[in-house]
C-alpha cells in the first residue's frame, strides 16, 4: 500500500510540474490561440478598406 502511495504522489507531481512549465516556460503550439481570419483583416484596425 505504500508504494501506491508513492507511486500517486509522484504522478501528481509530475502533472503539477507539467503544468507549471507549459503555464509559465513553455508554450506548446496545441495551447496557443490562433488569430482568426477576421482579426488579420484590415478593418480591424480601422482603415475603412473593409
């Protein structure tokens, strides 16, 4: 019973480790958001071409 123990905590670990790397250092592509086609188009900054 106690090597489940361990063998839970470490896993927890590894997840909270995970998360603060990918939240903090690195960001994965799957995670960041992509721009929409609206928000690239010229009205977005005000021109009038839209």
């Amino acid at each position: 019973m106690e090597l489940l123990q361990h063998i839970l905590v470490f896993i927890t670990f590894a997840i909270a480790v995970g998360y603060m790397v990918s939240k903090f250092i690195w960001k994965p592509a799957f995670l960041t958001r992509r721009k929409s086609e609206k928000e690239k188009a010229c009205g977005v900054s005000g021109c009038g071409c839209s």
